[in-house]
C-alpha cells in the first residue's frame, strides 16, 4: 500500500515516519520544502515537491494540516489531492475542522470516485511521537476497516463514530472535555497552593481516583510551576473551540463553560501566550480567582 502524507508539523512529522516503519511505502509533501527533505532523510522515505506529484500513484492519502483553508488548498484547489489522486483511492483528513468542511470533502470526494474518512486525532504532540493517537471517524464501515494498518501505525485506538462529518463532532467534544478539565484543575491546583498543599503528593494521591485525568497526571506538576511549553498551542484551541460553539449553535444549544474558556484563551494569546500550551489557562483562571 502507498501513502502519501501531506503536512509535516508537529503531528504530521512522526505520524508519516511510523507508516514507514511500519512497512509502508511513504511520500510526503509539506508547503515547507526544506522539512520535507529532513523528514525523507531521517526516515529514508520520498518527498515531492507538488501535492499533485506526492498523491499521484497512492492509495491512501493522509492530510493533517493547520485549519479549514489550508485543507481545501491541499485538497479541493485546481493542485490540490483530489484533482490528482487515481479513482479508488482513499483520502483522510486528520486535521481537526469543522465538519461542515468534512461533509464538502466528502461529497467532493465522491465526484472524484474516491472515498473520503474525516479523522480527527487527539493525545497531542507525545502521542504523534509515540505512535498511541486516538483518532475519531467519520466515514464508510469498509473503507473504515480498510484503513485499520494505517490507523495501526501511529493510533492507539482508532474509532468509527458514524457518517462522514461525525468524527470531527467527537473531536469537537473532545475538546470541550478538556477545557473543562483544565478550568476545574486550575481552580484545585490554586486551591491547593493558597492552602499549601504538596503538589507532587496530592497529584499522585489523586490521579489514581475519581478526580484523576490525562490532564491531572500529565500536566498539573507543570502548571503548578508555570511551566507550558508543551506543543498544542492555545492558538489551535481558540480555533477548535470555535468549531464546537458552531455546532452547538446548529444544534440549537449553548456551551456556557465552552465560551468562557474560549474568552479566556483569546485573552491570553493577546497578552501574548498564544504558542503556549491549553494548560496556560491556569494563568487566566488564577487573575479570575484574586480579581
């Protein structure tokens, strides 16, 4: 099976290297030609210099890229995949967008006698590195199952939540979870400072119970020393959590605590935290608390 991966980033770089080292014949292309040159020495795959001549003979071509434009200008535009992939061929979309462009790919897709799979992912830089993503689905039950090796390759688990469009509507809630998580950690960890609580000690008592979370083990000891350099930049999530109050405004439904905490991520890239990582937000939530 050929696959051809277009969008070397953080996620992008090692999810293409461990295709290849899962045995797969790999091309990348990134808008950057430099990084694809590096990312085809260190893991001795082909780059192409044009989408069109990355995605000509694949049958699987993978996207993860930075929003909704710059899938359709890798995918939809006169250069972009679909004029250029071979009928039979699957493209997925890893990047996180709305789903209303998963539901356009999609019918692009089918025009074009391809098939199509949204497939947003999550589990953040380390799960890319590490090759243990969660990636949600939306799409066909056979092209579905066709696609599990690739899945395999850098997922942990890989789900089929229904009908193209339904996987970006997982990683839409899947993102509202985790600003809230981190707006209820924010408000134990400056509770448990002011009352001078052992941090390292009250994580590892609690991690393990009701309370525990991803964002509890993996980066409460960081928030708690003001650390956040940790790769999912605020920036991408200001922007993820504007697709899940769109939807929810489709829905016909509100998302009060969704909205504050996308006020509170605008407010802190203007004050110039914008690459820092989601559990900045402590910094926010903290100003709230002494105001």
């Amino acid at each position: 099976m050929k696959v051809s991966f277009i969008g070397l980033g953080v996620m992008g770089y090692p999810m293409a290297g461990h295709l290849v080292q899962s045995g797969f014949e790999v091309t990348v292309y990134n808008r950057t030609t430099e990084k694809a040159q590096r990312w085809a020495s260190e893991y001795d795959g082909r780059y192409a210099e044009t989408v069109a001549d990355c995605v000509k003979d694949a049958d699987v071509v993978a996207v993860c890229v930075g929003n909704d434009d710059d899938v359709r200008q890798m995918t939809t535009s006169s250069t972009g995949a679909l004029a250029n992939m071979k009928r039979g061929a699957i493209l997925i979309d890893h990047t996180t967008t709305s789903a209303i462009l998963a539901e356009e790919l999609g019918l692009a897709a089918t025009a074009q006698g391809i098939e199509f799979i949204d497939a947003p992912v999550s589990g953040g830089q380390a799960g890319a590195e590490n090759g243990v993503l969660t990636i949600m689905c939306g799409g066909n039950e056979d092209v579905f199952s066709t696609l599990q090796p690739v899945f395999n390759a850098y997922g942990r688990s890989s789900v089929l939540m229904g009908s193209v469009g339904q996987g970006q509507r997982a990683k839409m809630v899947n993102q509202v979870c985790i600003a809230g998580v981190l707006t209820g950690l924010s408000e134990g960890l400056i509770l448990a400072q002011k009352s001078g609580l052992d941090i390292p000690a009250l994580v590892d008592c609690l991690k393990n119970g009701a309370a525990g979370s991803w964002q509890m083990e993996n980066r409460a000891n960081t928030m708690a020393e003001d650390k956040f350099d940790f790769g999912f930049a605020i920036d991408w999530m200001i922007k993820d959590l504007g697709f899940c109050l769109d939807e929810a405004k489709r829905q016909g439904i509100t998302l009060p605590l969704t909205q504050q905490s996308i006020e509170r991520y605008q407010a802190l890239s203007v004050q110039g935290e914008g690459r820092s990582d989601t559990s900045v937000l402590l910094k926010a939530v903290r100003s709230d608390s002494e105001s």
